[in-house]
C-alpha cells in the first residue's frame, strides 16, 4: 500500500489564541481566589486545562506566537471512537512541542480535536467526511456566575434576605470586573479584593495566591502569558495513542490490499466447502464473506463485506461450516485463508490468505483476533508469511501505531 504525506487543512474559524487567552485565565485566577469553589479552569502547567464530565479543553501557546489546542466533546465527538484511528497530528509543523504533545495527548486519554496557530490561522490535521469537529475554549461567564452564586448560597447566604439582590448584583460585577481586567491584562489586587469582598467569607478569599496566578499567567501586565517552547520537528518513531481499542483496524491498514502469494488451486470443492455452499443457496442469495480475523474466529456475514460484530445469543450454524471449510483447506505450510467470498449466484469463491480484499475495512481486523493471528502466522513456513505479519509481534495497544497505519483518506473508516 502507498501512503502519501498529509497536508493539513484550514481549520473551521475560530478566534486568534490571544484572545482565547483571557477569559479561560481569568476563570483559572477566580479558582486561586477561591479554591472551595471548584473552577471549571486550572493552569496545567504553561497551558489551560478544563476537564470536566462533559469533555475536556486544553489550549497552550507555543513561543513565536503560535499556539495549539485540543479536547473532545463527549456529546459531539466521532473521531475518538474511529477505526483506524486518526492522526490529529499528521502533516503538523515541526514547530509544534510535539515531545510535550505526546505525553499531553497520552495523559488526557480521550482526544478527538486538536488544532494549531501559526500566527495567522488556525490548521489541523485532515479528517474523515463527516468528523470535522470544533472545539473552543468556553468561559462562560453567566455559567461560571450561576456556579459562584451557588457556591455562596451554600456558603452562608440567605436568597430570601432583602439585601439578597444588592449581594448578587455585586458578585455579579467582580466578576465581571475580573473577566475585563484580564482581557486588558491590567488584573491587580483591588480587583481581585473588590470580588472577595462580595463572597460570604472574604477574609477566606486568598487574594495574594490570586494575584500570584495572575502573574503567571500572563494578566497583570507584568510578564508575558506563558508559552511552550517550539519543537525542532516530528520525532522519529512517533506514536499515535489508541485509546479506544482501535489496534486491530491498524494492522488492518497493513493488511488491506496486500499482494496474495501464487498457491496451487484448493481442487474440486470438499465435503465441508460443499456443505458451506449448499447452506449459502439457500441463505444468501446476494453472496457470503467470511472473515477469519474478527472478534469470533469465524464471522458470517450476508451480502457483502460488512463489520464484524460479536456474535448473538444462539448457535450459528453457518459459522460452524465455515470453520469445518476453512480447517478442510488449511496446508500445514502455507496456512489457511484469513478471508472469503462466495458468490452464491454464479456459484464462485475467493480466498484470501495474506491479507484483506481491498473492498474491505480495516475495521474487519479486530484487536481481539491480533493473539491468534499472531499463532497463525507463526505456524506458517516464512515464505508464506506475508509482510504485515511482522506487525503482529509489536503492541500497538500499548505503544500506539505508527502513523502510517492510521487513517489517511481513501481508506474506509468507522466512526463509532
């Protein structure tokens, strides 16, 4: 199979990183402030991190004005799930951190988008039709006000007192006054007091580790918002994390259209194949794939190449004359076919040995099967052993998958 280098594409509009900047950092600061109230955003080290029960959001700026960001949406994001996975950072500029990157995407488990700023717009990597995702940092401020009021209604005050309203008019305006002091990055100490003192409990306010957090991140005019440094280039050997089980559809890429191997023709049909196809008339009149490399050691399906699924409740007679077929054919050297094709009309059959068809999916290759495929290829004499194979010794569940082996287009993909 040929891969081709990725370009990356334009990612949809989305504001310069600067002015994403502040409000997250702001919401960051009113956590430092009041540490009891539970800010949706945390400084994670020189980046913002909002990680919550309905995604996370990370945005870190990268030196020379340039920035990335990435999360996912548990509601909104496909590509998470895809199999073969997709590369968020193929075709990436080598002036991403992509040492920090890795860790980052690896301790975040889940990520489904990610884009970069080189000064001028926002890019990411190309994606599958139908999984152009976007995500942007929200803060929110009716939200994080609505959670703050809660907050104080917890923490002492009375929603029936008649200064009620005059209190949330003035918790109302700290943090409005917040929120615009950090986007001028003018954020000092009597805002920072001017917000504590509308709380139920000032003194319990830490105004000092407040306006300490301010500095850091970039707020009060006095340093600059913090910034990775650059990358010097895709490392080499890179992995891409697989979070979702998609280790399978990667040997699959591999797999997928790979040469077969010139092999004495199996003969006159034997008694299990023949048993398979007096089955297959009267079943499948539009044809029948068999894959023997999905979740079950055999799966059956009708009409055409379709995902493999787990079986149902219930015996499956078709499954167990497959398997007879298969083992009838089986060479002690040379093995036995990993895939089939039977067309039930003009009564012909394909095998597969070395690979899968090209009008399959490289989803049809399950994790599961990737330990008995591994026995498979083993018993087989080396010449018989097709290059894929040596991918079956490599833990791609633990390591992750070289990129070349994920999503690339042309190349089918399930989305989950």
């Amino acid at each position: 199979m040929t891969f081709t280098d990725p370009a990356p594409a334009q990612a949809p509009e989305m504001p310069p990183p600067e002015e994403m900047w502040a409000g997250p950092a702001a919401i960051a600061v009113l956590g430092a402030l009041v540490p009891d109230h539970g800010s949706p955003w945390q400084r994670w080290g020189r980046a913002l991190d909002h990680d919550h029960s309905e995604g996370r959001c990370c945005l870190a700026l990268v030196e020379g004005g340039r920035a990335v960001l990435f999360g996912y949406d548990v509601d909104g994001s496909r590509t998470r799930r895809a199999a073969p996975a997709v590369d968020l950072l193929a075709g990436g500029p080598g002036w991403l951190p992509w040492e920090w990157l890795d860790k980052a995407l690896r301790d975040a488990e889940i990520v489904s988008f990610l884009a970069w700023w080189d000064g001028r717009a926002w890019y990411r990597a190309p994606l599958p039709e139908g999984a152009d995702e976007v995500l942007s940092p929200d803060a929110d401020a009716d939200d994080v006000y609505e959670s703050l009021l809660e907050f104080c209604l917890d923490g002492g005050w009375d929603d029936d007192d008649e200064d009620s309203q005059e209190r949330q008019d003035a918790l109302r305006s700290g943090l409005d006054a917040l929120v615009a002091a950090a986007s001028e990055r003018r954020l000092g100490e009597g805002v920072l007091k001017g917000l504590a003192d509308a709380l139920p409990d000032p003194d319990a306010a830490d105004t000092e580790g407040a306006l300490a957090e301010a500095r850091r991140l970039g707020l009060t005019g006095e340093e600059e918002p913090p910034a990775l440094p650059a990358g010097t280039g895709e490392p080499a050997g890179r992995r891409v994390h697989l979070p979702e089980g998609q280790a399978g559809a990667s040997v699959g890429v591999a797999a997928r259209g790979a040469a077969e191997r010139p092999r004495p023709e199996p003969g006159e049909p034997g008694p299990a194949l023949r048993a398979f196809l007096d089955w297959a008339g009267g079943h499948a009149p539009a044809g029948v794939t068999v894959s023997a490399v999905g979740y079950g050691d055999i799966t059956v399906r009708v009409g055409g190449a379709h995902l493999p699924a787990p079986p149902g409740g219930g015996a499956d007679p078709s499954a167990a004359l497959a398997r007879a077929w298969r083992e009838e054919e089986a060479d002690p050297r040379s093995g036995a076919w990993l895939y089939a094709r039977v067309d039930t009309g003009r009564g012909t059959v394909e095998r597969f040995y070395d690979g899968l068809p090209d009008r399959a999916h490289p989803a049809e290759m399950s994790t599961r099967a990737l330990e008995r495929l591994r026995g498979e290829m083993a018993a087989r004499d080396g010449e018989w052993r097709p290059d894929w194979a040596a991918l079956l010794a490599e833990d791609f569940v633990r390591d992750g998958a070289p990129p070349r082996l994920c999503w690339n287009p042309g190349i089918p993909l399930s989305l989950g």
